[in-house]
C-alpha cells in the first residue's frame, strides 16, 4: 500500500533513473522466480505485490524487495536507497515482529541467495529474508472467517502498550508529532479524498476535522512534549497483525518516513482500533482500547483518540481509492468512509455518559463480569487492581509483589482517590465508565456518586454476588495459578468481610444484581446484562452537548 498522506508523483529526474532500473529489475525478477536461486527447498514460488516492495514466498522463508518506484515521498530508484530501505525494515521491525525478520541477503542476478551480516554500498541488490506464517493466521483473515479470539486481541494490546512504554524518545526532528505537521497531513489527506471520493461528501468532514484538531491542538503539543510522541509501527491494520503460535506479533512497520513512524503513541493505537471498527467489531476496539489503557496508564490519549480514528479511517478511505478501481477497492473505500462518518457523529450527537461501580467480595466475579460488559456497553474500564499495582511498583501492572501494607485502610484509600480522578478526566471526555473495585466501603462509594451528580451523568451500581464456597475456590485458584493482577487471597476475602459496609436503602436504588455462578459464555452474552446496554445511551447530556458545541451529524455512505 502507498504508506504517505500526499498522492506520490515520479519526478522528472527520477523518472530517467526509473526506466534504467525497470531494465534491471526485470532480470532480479527472473532470479527469484527459480526455486535453484534459493539455498533451501523453495517448493512452488509465490509472489506478493504492493506498491513499494514485492515478497517472494519460497518453502519456510519469504524474500521482501524493494520496488525501483519513485513517489513524492519516497524514491527507490536508486540500489543504494533500496538497501537502506532493507536495513531499516530489519532493524526498526525487530522490535514488534523479531521471530519474523532474520536478516539481509544479497542478490546477484543469475546466482543464488547469499545471506550477508552487513550490507554495503556499492549498487548490489538486496532483500529483507523472514520467516514465513501462515496467512490464515492474519488477524484480517481471522476475523473474516470470525475465528479473532478476544485473547488474541489480550495479547496485541499488551504487547503494543509494552512496545510504546520502551519505545525511543529520541524524536530526530523537533516538528514531528506536532499539531501543524498533523494539520498538514490531515488536509493533505482530506484533499487527496475530496479528489478521489467528492468534495461535497467530504467537505463536512474536513470542517469536523479542523473544529476538533483545534480543540486538542494544545494537548496534542503537550503531550508532544512530555514524550508522548515516540518510534511507533506507525500502519498497524489488521492485515499487518498475524497471530503467530502463542503470541501475536505485528510486521510490516514504515521505515521510509520519519514523519509517518515518529507520532503519538495515541496515534499508533488508533489504527488497529478504527479497522476493528470498519470491520464491523467495536466490540473487540472496545476491548483492545482497555487493555492497552491498562497496561499503558496513559488515559491521557483519550482527549486526541477520536480525532485520530477519523484521521485514520480517511487515510484508508484514500489509499483504497488510488489503486485499479475494482469493486471491492471502492467497498473497502466507502466502509472506512463510513467509519470515519460514524466515529465523527459519535461527538455529534453524544452518548450519554453513564458511571457504572462494580460491588462485591473477591472472588464474586467482578473483574471478568466488568471486561465482558466493557466490550458491550461500551465504556472505558478502570481496575483497583492495575492501579494498586500502578502505585505500588511504578510498573505497568503485572505480578510484581506488593508492599505488606497494599491492602492497609489508607493504601486502600489512595487507590480509590487515582481511581476517582481517572474516571472524573474519562467522563469529561465523553467516555462512559467501568470501575472494578470492590466498593465495600461507604465513603467510596459516595465519593464516586457524588462526582456522577456533579457531572449530571447517571450512576449505576452492579452488585455481584457468589456463594461463599465459590468466591472462596476462585481467590484460591487465582492465587495458585499467578496469572491475574489481583493479589487478593482468603485473608483479603475475611478482611473484606469484617469491613464491608451494606448498601444504604437510597444505593439499593441505583444496584442491580448479578449472579456469577453461571458459565463465562453467559456472562459474555448481551442477554445476561438486560437493561444496563441501553441506560441513557440515547439523548446526549448537559456536558457532553457542551463540550462538543454543535457539529452537525453527517450521513454516511447509503
């Protein structure tokens, strides 16, 4: 795929090298179609074509070359470019892909394949060598035959949210990331769609475009300079995301331009999250949104994540545009327009907000009961036990140990504070939210509606309940196995108990029961939450209509 946000035009003096090497690339490619070039058993050899690279596929292995193309944004029409174009690709994809990506090697056409430690200048041709996967396994593919396991989404967003945690932040370029240079890449965008699409279809969305990027402009800066803006994968779509044996692993990053790779981390996730949506599957956005956000910390991202869901969503819409306009080019173009459109109509019309606090013992199925509802409602989830994790180690959250006093009255206390603040931020951003705390205690849960009256948004409390005998095995097993963030163990659960203040008569108002022990298939399915998916979600509140003004609705494609 074209990877720029300007439409690439070969330039005059690029075009004169371009004839010369189409000479040459004719003969690489008689080369690497004949299995003998190869120094391993190649089988039938397969070809894989994008605008800018072609992949040989031969046996276990895969062969990237670079194309001899020249675009306004980037000219491989020189040997030398296309070889630091390889070594890049080697080096900046090893950090999300590395299984994948083995090394260089050399090509002389009419030889055979020599893998080298270090390429050198000197016109040689040269090709990125992988480890061949399974296409099935493509997560694009995945979900098109409806085989995308929320475990499988568990794992891209943790591993994601580790990637931008240790990503550099080195920026090389003191303009990358920043507000002006997005504006700029957005309005080229938006003029390259107006192009192709229409400009009566996209004019509505370029005034949303600029209303909304002015909102955020500052906190897209600040964030710039407090380091938000890193070394990300910078084309994270589904076709670019392929689960690989126990883990999944994300290939394929842009390596040509500093200022499509040099972003906000924001940014970088709002890719996958917006081609889970035009794939028809905000559920599993929802879901990979909150796990990132809980192994990142960084709520932050959802003051700037909407304008960077259209933005990507109309990148899409563009690029599917400049191919050979087949049908499916032009269906693929209208759904990620579509998208685009209905994240815009998001802000315009509001949902309206709603605070839902989790009530139970451990082991009453709070935490898996708050992950599934999460996906459905949807709303952004906050976990007591990722942030008791969060202050406890300043780590994102995982099985490191806890202080002896994590669980003492004021640690407690100072867990229920993050939370409070975090949720307050969440929901002033339009976001509904999930809190997964225990909330045995009054004063918590009073802080919390309190703050629901203060923002005029509606508060509801799940109240969950097991048996004794079973919240009992479950914190026993849960201990065991050392695989969930909750440290609660049978004498957190006796604590909880001697502690535990009962709802008051006005809290019973506002609760609603759920019972546990049922399988997790039930606890996943819409049915079993009722009336809690359609709470107030219609007509947008006071502080939402506020906030967002009034931006027209736009309509999208019929």
């Amino acid at each position: 795929m074209i990877r720029s946000n300007v439409e690439g035009t070969p330039t005059l003096h690029a075009a004169n090298r371009q004839r010369a090497a189409r000479r040459a690339w004719r003969a690489l490619e008689r080369t690497l179609r004949r299995p003998d070039f190869y120094l391993h058993p190649a089988g039938r050899i397969e070809r894989r074509e994008t605008h800018l690279s072609v992949v040989y596929l031969a046996g276990r292995f895969a062969y990237k070359i670079k194309k001899p193309v020249a675009f306004g944004f980037v000219d491989f029409t020189d040997a030398d470019a296309r070889r630091r174009s390889c070594e890049a690709e080697l080096r900046l994809n090893r950090t999300l892909a590395g299984p994948l990506y083995l090394g260089l090697v050399r090509i002389a056409p009419g030889g055979r394949a020599r893998q080298v430690a270090a390429s050198r200048a000197g016109g040689a041709e040269y090709a990125v060598r992988m480890r061949r996967f399974d296409e099935r396994m493509l997560f694009s593919r995945l979900l098109a035959r409806r085989d995308l396991q929320r475990a499988d989404i568990d794992r891209a967003a943790a591993r994601l949210a580790l990637c931008h945690l240790h990503a550099s932040r080195d920026v090389p370029r003191h303009a990358l990331g920043s507000a002006a240079l997005l504006r700029a890449q957005c309005d080229a965008v938006l003029d390259g769609c107006a192009t192709h699409i229409g400009a009566a279809r996209i004019e509505p969305l370029r005034r949303w475009c600029a209303a909304e990027l002015a909102c955020v402009a500052d906190t897209l800066d600040a964030r710039r300079a407090t380091g938000f803006v890193r070394s990300c994968h910078g084309d994270l779509h589904l076709n670019n995301i392929v689960r690989w044996r126990d883990t999944v692993l994300m290939f394929d990053c842009i390596e040509f331009d500093d200022a499509l790779r040099w972003i906000d981390i924001a940014n970088d996730l709002a890719f996958v999250l917006m081609d889970l949506r035009a794939s028809g599957r905000a559920d599993l956005a929802t879901r990979m949104l909150n796990r990132w956000l809980e192994t990142s910390g960084d709520y932050g991202a959802l003051v700037p994540l909407r304008f960077y869901i259209v933005y990507r969503a109309l990148v899409r819409a563009y690029v599917a545009r400049l191919g050979p306009q087949e049908p499916a080019s032009r269906a693929a173009s209208e759904r990620y327009l579509d998208t685009a459109v209905a994240a815009v109509n998001e802000t315009a019309t509001g949902q309206r907000r709603c605070l839902l606090l989790c009530h139970g013992f451990s082991g009453s199925g709070k935490s898996v009961a708050s992950r599934a509802l999460a996906d459905l409602y949807p709303a952004i989830r906050l976990s007591s036990d990722a942030q008791r994790k969060r202050i406890g180690t300043h780590a994102p959250p995982g099985r490191a140990a806890l202080r002896a006093d994590s669980y003492a009255p004021d640690e407690i206390d100072r867990v229920y504070g993050a939370l409070l603040e975090t949720a307050e931020h969440i929901l002033r951003n339009g976001y509904s939210v999930i809190v997964d705390a225990t909330f045995l205690q009054r004063k918590h849960r009073a802080a919390f509606l309190e703050l629901a009256h203060a923002l005029g948004v509606r508060a509801v409390l799940l109240d969950f309940h097991a048996s004794d005998a079973c919240m009992a095995a479950r914190v026993s097993a849960r201990a065991r196995a050392r695989n969930d963030l909750s440290d609660a163990d049978l004498a957190v659960l006796e604590m909880q108990r001697t502690r535990a203040e009962p709802l008051t008569a006005d809290e019973r108002t506002l609760a609603v029961r759920f019972d546990t022990e049922v399988p997790l298939s039930r606890i996943e399915a819409a049915e079993y939450w009722g009336s809690i998916l359609t709470i107030d979600q219609r007509q947008p509140d006071a502080q939402t209509r506020q906030h967002h003004g009034n931006k027209p609705q736009l309509r999208g494609h019929s």
